[in-house]
C-alpha cells in the first residue's frame, strides 16, 4: 500500500494515503469502523475506488461536456490529481496537508499546459472531517487562463438502497442518466435505490445523508453530485467487489457544472474548495 498518514483527534482517527492524497478512513468517536467505503478489490495502478478522491482538472470525460477549452482537450477522465502521488509539507497530529505540483510532475504540462500548485488540507476533529482544496496558476509566460473542475468525490459507507438525502428539493440537476437533461428536484429527499448520477446546479450548502451524517460545503463550491451506479454498472466494474455498489452512496460537493478561470499568478481565495462531514448521531 502506499505510504499513509494517520490522523487523531481524541478517539477519532483518519488516513490519509499519499498517492491521490485521498482519504482513505474515517472512524469520528463513538465509531466502531471507518464511515468512509473501500473497495476490496484493487486493480494495479488504478486511483482508489473508495474514500474521498480528489478531481481535477475535470470531472468525468472531454465528451461530458459541450464547454471544454482547448487546454483541457487531453485531459483524462476525472483528471490527474487522484493517481499522482502528493507530497506532505506540514502534520500536526490531527491536520496534514499536502502538495501536488507541476515541478513535482512536469509531464503533466503536455496535457494541460500550466504550472499549477495544488494544497490539500484535512482537518480531523471528534466528530467532523473537514477537506480544503487551495488551486493555483503559476504560469509566468501562459497567457491563457488557467480553467479547471474541482471535486471531492465523497464514499459514504451507507446501504444504496435504503439512504436518502435530504436539502436538495426545489432545486435543478442535470441528469447524466438522461443525457444531461435539466429537471427540477420535486423530492424532500433523494433516494439512491436505482442508478443515480445527477449534478445539482447550486446544490445546497448542508445536506443530511442518512439519519446521522451530514455534508457542509463552502459557498465556493456551487455544486453537489450524488451518484450510484447500480447493480448493472456496478458489477462490471473492474476495482468494485461484488455487491459493492449496495454499500456506499457518493454526495460530492464540487465546481463542475462549469469551469473556474484563473488568470496566470491567481490563487484562489479564500480556498475553492471546503467540505465538511459531520457525524450528527451518536456523538
């Protein structure tokens, strides 16, 4: 396995692999297991299928979207951060953060042709876990504007087929089950019981997944994206166990129903992306 970092905050403890920088436990206090997915199934140099993966510079594939500028013409599907390995620049026991840099992988600028520098923070507590993604341009002699997704691609440990979450009614989604087609949340709760994969265009910037943990997302991240792919789906996956699309449901809050511009020397600020998740029940 990679190398890992282990976080603690009283009984609470998380890890954080270095390759993708992803989260890959999470056990709040009162916790007997991690409330964060993990396929058992590992297939060699694929990014983790579980935790929190990171996305960027795009979320899914180029054909995804009708937008794309031509910077992003080769980028791979849900980008590079998740199977690069990041660097650790700063831990303190229950908080680390950690770097990925066109330095660091220079061949990256051959599909996407900017210097970048990227800071992932994760913030343990008792009973939150808090992520923060700082993006940005370093690019002296680029003058095109750097464009970008970013997303955490949250794997909630909770039954697909009996979890709802709550907060997203009245607002609109793109169905990417039905070619990207606009429709409206009628809904006080979605439910995951069929194949979902749905982007909320403003999203909501709490959510209550299942009947104790609950979502918080920066204003900065306009986005939410609920997905499951289903038992068809899900058994042909080739890093998913069997069945395990019935053991996790994803709420990914994220900038991906449009591309962020930053100009060469910008930072994001304050960070793009903040995301919470708190265990409500039991703490």
């Amino acid at each position: 396995m990679e190398d890992v970092v282990s976080l603690e905050a009283g009984s609470a403890t998380a890890q954080v692999a270095l390759y993708g920088s992803t989260v890959i436990a999470w056990r709040p206090k009162k916790s007997t297991e991690s409330l964060l997915f993990m396929s058992k199934k590992d297939v060699a140099g694929k990014p983790y299928r579980g935790g929190i993966p990171l996305v960027f510079p795009l979320f899914g594939a180029v054909s995804d979207h009708s937008d794309v500028p031509q910077t992003l013409s080769k980028a791979p599907r849900h980008g590079f951060a998740r199977d690069r390995r990041w660097k650790t620049i700063d831990f303190n026991g229950d908080r680390v953060t950690m770097s990925l840099t066109t330095q660091d992988y220079p061949e990256l600028r051959d599909g996407y042709p900017f210097d970048f520098e990227l800071h992932h923070s994760i913030l343990l507590t008792e009973t939150a876990l808090e992520c923060t993604l700082k993006v940005k341009h370093l690019s002296s002699s680029q003058n095109d504007e750097m464009a970008f997704h970013a997303l955490f691609h949250n794997y909630l440990a909770l039954p697909s087929q009996s979890t709802k979450v709550a907060g997203l009614q009245g607002r609109s989604y793109r169905d990417k089950l039905q070619g990207g087609k606009v429709l409206q949340e009628s809904q006080d709760t979605c439910s995951y019981v069929e194949p979902k994969d749905s982007v909320y265009l403003g999203g909501a910037p709490t959510l209550r997944i299942g009947e104790a943990i609950e979502l918080k997302r920066s204003e900065t991240l306009p986005d939410t994206t609920l997905w499951n792919p289903g038992k068809e789906a899900g058994d042909g996956m080739s890093d998913l166990h069997n069945g395990g699309w019935k053991e996790f449901v994803c709420a990914e809050p994220g900038h991906v129903a449009s591309f962020v511009h930053l100009a060469k020397g910008q930072e994001v600020c304050p960070p793009l992306c903040a995301s919470r998740v708190l265990l409500l029940l039991g703490c």
